[in-house]
C-alpha cells in the first residue's frame, strides 16, 4: 500500500499577498523605459507599472 501524502492549503494571507495594498490605492509604481512617444497625442509620455498587481498608467511629462 502506497503513502498517504498531505496537501497543504494555501493561507489566506498567503493567497493575497501584496494586493491588499493595491486595492486601496497605494500602488508600487515602477517607471517602463520603453514607448516614451505617443504618436496620437505627439508628447513624450512616461509609462508606470505597478510592481505587485500589473497594473498600467501613463503620465505626460
């Protein structure tokens, strides 16, 4: 007869880790080097990502 192996279950802390503060806003922005130009709009624009949910923005500057 074969062992009997034991799966662990992921904990809620564990499952939403880092996103907590991503729901209310206090994202980790981190600056996109690439696409700097937009075409449409004709002005340099600066790209953010946020570090722990992936979440997209973009400046003018």
């Amino acid at each position: 007869m074969g062992d009997v192996v034991r799966f662990k279950r992921p904990k809620a802390s564990d499952k939403h880790k880092g996103k907590t503060l991503c729901r209310s806003n206090f994202h980790k922005w981190e600056v996109l080097t690439e696409n700097r130009f937009d075409v449409k709009q004709g002005r340099l624009v600066t790209i953010e990502r946020c570090a722990r949910c992936g979440e997209t923005r973009s400046r003018r500057t």
